[in-house]
C-alpha cells in the first residue's frame, strides 16, 4: 500500500543499489546499519515523513488524528491511504471539534491539507483552529480540568491514571513537530503566522458551482463529482501518488472533507427514506478510497448519519470506510439530566476498526467511553456507569 516505501524506481537508483551490494557482499535482506545523513539516497524500509510512525501491528504507515486518546482506541493512529468517518453529534459541535484536530496536527507537522466543505468557507475552518499547548504545560492542565470538577480525592486519582495511560510521553520545552501525536487548548486559537506559513488547498462548494452546469452522464451528483476532481488534481499534480514523486522531502496529504452527505452537497439521503442519490453518495466514497489507497494521503469525513433515514445506506457508508466513529451528544436527551452523566458531554461509539490487508474489518473491543469538552481538552475516558 502507499503507506509503505520502496526503493527508488529509477535506472540510476538501481544501479547504485546493485552496486552497494555487490561492494558490501551483503543482500537486501539483511539489516543495514544507520545512515549518516537523513537524506533519501538509498533504499529505506519505509518512508521518512514528519509527523507519521509505522505501526506495531502491521507496519503500516500512521498519522495522528490530533487527539492522542483516539490515536490509541484506533490501534496507535490514522494509516495513511484509509478514510476515518466521524458520525456527527445531533448539534454538530463535537464532531466540528475534532475535524479541527486533525487539520491542527496536519499543520504543526507540516503536512499539506485539503480542506472541503459545503457550509463554511475552509479558510474561516482554519482560523478556528485550536492553538497547540506547549509540551510543559499539557499534565498542568490536565491535572487542573480534573481537579475543577467536586469528585471524591480517590476518584480523582483514578481518573489521572486512566488518562494518563491515554497520553504518549512528552519532553518539555515548546511544541515539536518531531514527535506523534500533539496536545490543543481548545480555548485559544492557532497563531496566524503558523496557518499563513503553511500549504492548503481549499473546496467550497457554493464557489465550484455556475449558472451553466454540464448535465453530464454520471451517477455523481454535481458537487461529488468536481470534489473528486479536484481531489485527484491535487494528488496528481502535487505527486502524493508517487507517479510524480515530489521533489522536496516527501510529505503526506490531508483531506477534511465537511458535512458530507447533507443536503448542502445536492443530496437527498437526509431527506427521504427512498432517496434518488442513494448511490452517489456511495459512489463517491468508493472512488475516493481508490484514490487514497494509493497514495500518501488520509482523509477524515464528517457525516450526519442521524439524518440518514435509510439504514441501509448507513451500512453502504460503513463498509466503504476504513474506520467509523460515533459521537453521541447529551445535549437535548434525557442524560443531560441524568446526575449519573454529569461529568460527560456524551459518549463516542468505535464501530469500525480496520484490519488492513485482510477482507473483514475489526470491531473494538473498547466499550462505554465518553468524551468531556473541559476548559482546554477534549478527554476520553470509561464511563463507569455502564
């Protein structure tokens, strides 16, 4: 897949390949000692990007969703070349929230973005982006949003020691882009000059559409079909698909694509039980997931799925993503009440894992976890209730 390096594919590469090993008298099997540059002369075992890791299990490459206590519940990230859909709250707020993460993570890291959307205009989606915390600061204000809530003293202490089985060890000192995985204050927003310095692409939907629409022989609606273009247009040309291989260090490709599937995108799922797009939605996410497999990119999609009237279009939509995440907000239901969920804002569901390289996907073995939004962090944690 494309999250795995292999060596360079042209005539020169080759050659100084076969040479080395016939110099060294050493095969490609064997394990070779470190480099003294950091530089992509050679052939490495996988690719050397800011911001990814391999993963334990598979060796698959990995990204950050921005939020390291999902990062774990997913098997240690996002693979790169998969699509992680985010079933939206009834309110959209939570799920607004951790679209935002992951574009976060992409830009401290240097990562490309692309940013799409049918409600807000992307660059106004950029400059709400949560602010970073500095690596010193993020046990403080951990360990602060706990102890402002009235617990019991052996409560908190056992609610410390859960999230910090969540959190990846951190040096302290200002926020590195070196490590996986950062910590956000949900309260600041991100420093302009860190968003003008980076490199986005940006899709909203009322700009793409004219008063002249080619009425074209396709299954796709309008705004599906030119998101997809304009999807491959920047994974062709900016070579993400390794057929132009990029000149600089190689780099991975974001995509946050918005509010899919709502009527904003000129479709009816969310409308009518026997809708007349029901296939253009999967469709669409059909190609999409081509496109991703073979290239270093990862995608997050934000969905209504509470809309969809048709079940059996969820479990269409299910199948085609990699892996699926509920937010289920208590805002307007009967547990905002309820003095048993007062320390929760809602529960987060993991229906889908995926087990790559294998023809059926994994079903989480983690249940009943609930988020809080605190002063600065989003946590997730047991409910104990359950």
């Amino acid at each position: 897949m494309a999250a795995v390096a292999t060596c360079g594919t042209g005539a020169g590469s080759t050659g100084s390949i076969v040479a080395t090993t016939s110099k060294n008298n050493v095969t490609s099997f064997q394990r070779k000692g470190p480099r003294a540059s950091g530089t992509d002369s050679g052939c490495s075992r996988l690719v050397s990007i800011a911001g990814t890791r391999p993963s334990v299990r598979n060796g698959q490459l990995l990204v950050s969703t921005g939020l390291p206590a999902l990062d774990q519940l997913l098997g240690g990230g996002l693979a790169v070349g998969t699509v992680l859909l985010i079933e939206e709250d009834k309110y959209n707020i939570y799920s607004s929230l951790l679209f935002k993460y992951f574009l976060a993570e992409g830009i401290i890291n240097g990562h490309t973005l692309l940013v799409a959307s049918a409600k807000e205009d992307p660059a106004d989606i950029l400059q709400e982006l949560p602010a970073p915390l500095l690596d010193d600061n993020y046990k403080k204000d951990l360990d602060e949003d706990i102890c402002n809530h009235q617990t019991p003293d052996s409560n908190i202490k056992m609610k410390i020691a859960w999230r910090y089985q969540l959190l990846p060890k951190m040096e302290s000192g200002p926020v590195s882009s070196s490590r996986f995985g950062h910590y956000y204050d949900a309260s600041k927003r991100m420093p302009r000059e860190l968003i003008e310095t980076s490199k986005w692409h940006g899709f909203f939907f009322p700009e793409k559409l004219s008063s002249t629409l080619n009425k074209e022989p396709c299954s796709l609606t309008h705004g599906y079909r030119r998101l997809l273009q304009f999807i491959q247009k920047v994974i062709y040309e900016e070579g993400f698909d390794g057929s132009n291989p990029q000149k600089k260090q190689k780099n991975i490709l974001r995509i946050g694509i918005q509010n899919l599937g709502s009527p904003l995108w000129g479709d009816d799922i969310c409308c009518t039980e026997n809708c007349d797009n029901s296939h253009s939605l999967t469709k669409f996410l059909y190609v999409l997931r081509g496109l991703l497999r073979t290239s270093l990119s990862a995608c997050i999609i934000t969905m209504p799925a509470h809309l969809i009237q048709n079940r059996a279009i969820i479990a269409r939509i299910t199948n085609l993503s990699d892996t699926v995440v509920g937010l289920e907000s208590f805002i307007g239901s009967e547990r905002e009440t309820n003095p048993l969920y007062k320390d929760y804002h809602g529960l987060i569901h993991i229906r889908q894992i995926p087990r790559l390289n294998n023809l059926i996907y994994d079903v989480s073995d983690v249940k009943d976890l609930a988020f809080k939004l605190k002063r600065k962090l989003f946590t997730i944690e047991v409910d104990k209730h359950n």
